[in-house]
C-alpha cells in the first residue's frame, strides 16, 4: 500500500549530503505490490538508492522493494521516494530492523571488498 510522506527538497546538485558510502551496482529489485514490478538499482548504501525509471515518481510515496543482493540473497525493506531526475528517481530506506541493517552491511562490506574501482 502506498503512503505518502513529508519529505524536504532534493539536495543542491553541488552539495554531496551523503551519509554513507555507495556501490555503483547494477543490482536487481523488485517493487512489491499488487502486481510485482522489476526495479534497476543504481548506487546502493545503507541509506538508500536510485532506481532506474522510465516513469514519474512523486516525492514522499513510500513503497516495499526486494533488493537481490549478493552474499547475502534477498532483503525485503520499506523505502520513501526524496526526489526525480531524469532517469529515475532517488529512494531512503526507512524503519530498518538489526538483521535488516546487518545483511545489508555484509553486502556492501562484500562489494566494496571487491569492486574494480575506486568509490
């Protein structure tokens, strides 16, 4: 079920505001709802993502996705869309439980370990 929430303005495009570090991906997700829609993920974190899109999506509209993520399968969260841009639109994870949190570490400690780049 969709939920709309409050959520402030896209950050300035000169001004890095992130948290937490990324991974470029690719990486397969699906959005979970009455029909499951398949979902391209770009620059995961633990914070979040950008979703490659096609569509609009409406800033505040929360959603589940399952994100399918290597080393540790597929993890099930809730996220809130912040903002669009041309090519799809950035997602904040929201009410991460521990076992949540730490399977998704794991990932990004595995991929960053790994990558063939400098993040």
């Amino acid at each position: 079920m969709l939920q709309n929430v409050t959520i402030d303005a896209p950050p300035e495009e000169s001004t890095n505001r992130r948290q937490h570090d990324r991974i470029r991906g690719p990486f397969d997700a699906s959005r979970i709802g009455a029909l499951e829609t398949p979902l391209r993920i770009f620059d995961l974190s633990r914070g979040g993502c950008f979703v490659n899109a096609m569509h609009e999506q409406t800033p505040g509209v929360s959603f589940t996705m399952r994100l399918e993520l290597p080393y540790v399968g597929p993890i099930t969260l809730k996220a809130v869309t912040l903002y669009a841009r041309a090519g799809g639109f950035a997602v904040q994870f929201l009410d991460l439980n521990a076992e949540t949190v730490g399977r998704l570490e794991r990932a990004l400690d595995q991929l960053h370990e790994r990558a063939p780049y400098d993040e």
